[in-house]
C-alpha cells in the first residue's frame, strides 16, 4: 500500500490544478461576502431606510449565521457527502443574494444577509475539507494550503475593493448581483471535478439534540459578540447570552459524551496540534481583524480616502500575502508549522504595532505602506501554517468537522476581536471628545488604541503557537480512535 509519500501527485495533474482552483474561486467568493458590503452601506442606507443599528446587521447578519451554522456544516459534510453539501451551499448564496439585490426594505435585505452566511458556514468548511482529503499530506497538501491562504489574503482586500467600485459604479445592488454571476460559473466545474458519493447509507439517529445544541450555542455565542459592542460588555443583556451560549455549549459537549453516534465527536481534539492550531487562529484573526476595520475606517474618515482608493490601498498587501503563503507552502518540509506560526505573528504584530502609530495628517506611504506589508508578510504564512498544522492526520471521514472547527475559531475570533477592539476604540475617542480635544484627534486616537490592542493579540498568538505540536504537514500522526458513525447506520 502506498503511503502519504509515495502516493502519486494529483496536484500534478491538469484535474488536481483545477480542483485546486475551484476551491480557491469557492474560498474567494464567501470570503469577499463578509466584506464587500462594508463600503456600500452609507448608500444602502439612503436607498432602503435602515436606522444605524439596524445598518449594522448587514455584515452582522452574515457573520451571525456564518459562525452559527459553520461546525454543523462541516460536519454535514462528512455525513452526507462533501458533493451535495457544497452544491446545496452555492445555490443558497446565488439565491439568496438575488433576493438581497431586488430587496425593497431593510428587513429583505437582512434576511437576504442571513441566509448568505448560512449558505457560506455550508460551503467554506466542506470546500477545506476537500482540499485536505484530495490532496495528500507532504508537498502536495502543503501547497495547496499554501494557495488556499493566498487567496484568503486577496479576498479580504478585494472585498474592499470590489464594493467601492460596484457601488460608485453600477450601484449598491451590484454587491448582491455579482454573487449569482460567480455560483453560475462555479456550480458546473463543481459537478465535473468533485465526485458524487453513493447513497449507500442513508441516516438513521441523527444526533439531532446536538445539531440543535450546539448550532443554538454558536448562534447566541456570535449574536452576543456582535452586539456587545453597541450594548456594552457588562449589560445585563450581553451578560445574559454569554452566559447562556455557555450553557448551551456545555450542554452539547455532555449530550456528545453520551451519544453512540455523536454528531462532533470529541475525540478529534486527540489529534495532536488541533486544539492549539484552533485557539492560535481564533486569537491572530481577532487581532488581524483590526486592521481592515480601523484601518479602512481611518483611511476614509481621517484622510478622505474614497471607497475605490480605499480598495487600491490594500493591494499591496494582497500581493506580499501571495508571495508570503507560497514561501510558507515551500518552508513547511523543511522547518515544521511551528517557527513558521510563531515567526509569522511576530511580523504581523510589528506591523500592526507600526498602524497603531497612525496621526491625524497621516501619508500612505510613510504611515500606512509599510505596516501592511509587514502584517501581509507575517499573517499569511501564519494561517498557511496554522491550517496545515489543523489538519494533519485528520481522517478522512472527519475532514469536515475539523474544517468547520478551523472556520469557527476564525470568525468568532473576528467577532470577539471587533467586540473588544470596537469599545477600547469608542471609549478612548469618547472620552477624548469630553475633554474638548478635536474630533478628527479623537477619531485617530480611538484607532491607534484599537490597533494596538490588536497587535498585542496577535503576539499572544506566537505565545499560544509555542505549545503547538510541530508538523511538517507529511509526518504521521497518530490515529484516533475509530468511532461508530451514529448518524449513519447501514
């Protein structure tokens, strides 16, 4: 039998590079939705009526069912064949923003927003999973993770950038529009290079107590960080839903223990390095957050970017992201995920350290340029290195669920980065603003403060990185245990 190493490449294959490339294009697509939004909303506003809080459930919203539903989507995945849940995902996104493009009121569009993220927590997890399971682990895996991270540092800029010119172009409707165009170009290639699995089994004791559980826990858990930042940390409210995601959470960990067939089984944090490579992506994302959110906001509120110039702005990063996560793809062989993890968010912290010293006059080229190179430097072979380190030794029938875990602690360490970054910013400004102090200084002050919050948790990362297992992305790791699959009987 042939092992990881001998296995015969299939990234080497004209079939292997466009699978490859679907993936990516998948990737590419429910990351830009998270931000392609964001430079739209003073017009969408305007066009449908939204109060100011309500405006704020438009990137709220995907994120909300986004993280909710990502671990139940992984995990469907595994279940129910990686093929049926990716085409199911995309033909929720291409309709569900056809609806959000012809919205009329601010309650469609919300719910046109929702549904995105439920298609996006369906696709992004099985869409890694494939990744993973297609390619082996060594060469192969390691470079195609390595093109999965590049693509994620695009997407994060060029949803900038493409809101700024759909919006100032053809209209703020355009940023729903284009998401029906892109599913139509992605779902034939999908039939053609993913294989459909046979209905051999069909489902039987579906854990559904703990679908319900811990997809109520996810959701409440998301909904609480979201709306900590405009109710505030110690209101009873956000106290209250906090408190009760954990008792949800807990609850499904006991319902899992007790389950035959359990829908996550918990053994896969038996597998070396995933728990760390999960709370070392949740805490670097949240501090990496930062940067497109106070960044963006001080470009165009501080130095009168537009939307466009604003999108431009970060394509430098774009491109040291790119060049960073191939060199990481080539170094994992030889140095392991762990220096590459623990080098990656010391750069990345420097250059986020570098923004928090943005003034109130600022220059691009002197401020802003070289913090985003050195963050689009240091992150991206971060998160290379912290998937490649998730998903060894993964089995294979378990990808998807270790897929949905990776995604979960991204985007919940986005929501608890913006949470607490959100009101360290607010309070520095507001009290700044008592005090009589100009209101753009107050602005740039609030900004530098949130960043520098931010740098200070991407160091934590490099800390946290430190008690991570070190893989090379091709060493055996060791099997756990195999468990009856519960949900599917024969």
């Amino acid at each position: 039998m042939l092992t990881a190493a001998q296995e015969p490449s299939f990234l080497a294959t004209r079939r292997g590079k466009l699978t490859l490339a679907l993936l990516c294009g998948i990737a590419f697509l429910d990351f830009v939705d998270g931000s392609i939004t964001n430079v739209a909303l003073p017009s969408i506003r305007r066009a449908l009526g939204f109060s100011v809080d309500g405006l704020t459930w438009i990137p709220s919203g995907y994120l909300l069912t986004y993280g909710g539903f990502m671990l139940l989507g992984g995990r469907l995945a595994d279940l129910l064949g990686r093929r049926r849940v990716l085409v199911a995902g995309i033909v929720t996104i291409a309709i569900s923003s056809l609806v959000g493009g012809f919205a009329q009121s601010a309650g469609v569009l919300v719910g046109a927003r929702l549904a995105q993220g439920l298609g996006a927590a369906l696709t992004l997890p099985t869409a890694l999973s494939i990744l993973t399971t297609k390619f082996a682990e060594g060469k192969d895996r390691n470079t195609a993770l390595g093109a999965w991270g590049g693509t994620g540092g695009i997407a994060s800029a060029a949803g900038v950038l493409l809101g700024g010119v759909l919006t100032e172009g053809p209209g703020w409707r355009w940023v729903m529009f284009v998401n029906p165009i892109a599913c139509a170009l992605l779902l034939p290639p999908v039939f053609r290079l993913v294989e459909g699995e046979r209905v051999r089994r069909r489902l039987v004791n579906f854990d559904a107590v703990g679908a319900v559980l811990v997809t109520g826990g996810m959701l409440l858990l998301v909904y609480a960080l979201v709306r900590a930042s405009i109710d505030g940390w110690s209101s009873a409210q956000t106290i209250g839903m906090l408190a009760g995601s954990a008792v949800v959470l807990a609850g499904f960990v006991a319902n899992e223990r007790r389950q035959r067939a359990p829908l996550a089984p918990l053994s896969i944090f038996r597998i070396n390095g995933l728990g760390f490579s999960n709370v070392t992506q949740l805490v670097a994302f949240a501090g990496f957050l930062a940067l497109f959110f106070y960044v963006t906001l001080y470009m165009q509120n501080v130095l009168g970017y537009s939307a466009i110039q604003t999108g431009l702005a970060y394509l430098p990063l774009c491109g040291i992201a790119v060049i960073s996560a191939g060199i990481t793809s080539q170094l994992l062989a030889r140095v392991g995920t762990r220096p590459i993890i623990v080098v990656g968010a010391v750069i990345g912290a420097g250059g986020l350290y570098w923004l928090s010293r943005i003034p109130v006059g600022g220059s691009y080229t002197a401020d802003l340029l070289p913090g985003l190179l050195l963050v689009g430097l240091g992150i991206a072979g971060l998160f290379v290195a912290v998937a490649t380190a998730a998903n060894a030794g993964v089995p294979a029938d378990k990808a998807g669920l270790a897929a949905a875990l990776l995604n979960a602690s991204q985007w919940l360490g986005g929501a608890l980065g913006l949470a607490i970054f959100t009101a360290v910013s607010t309070s520095r400004t507001n009290h700044l603003l008592a005090t009589g102090t100009p209101q753009l200084h107050a602005l740039t002050s609030g900004f530098q403060r949130a960043l520098l919050v931010g740098s200070i948790f991407i160091l934590a990362s490099a800390v946290i990185a430190l008690r991570a297992t070190n893989t090379r992305g091709e060493t055996e790791e060791p099997a756990i245990e195999a468990e009856p699959e519960a949900s599917l009987a024969a």
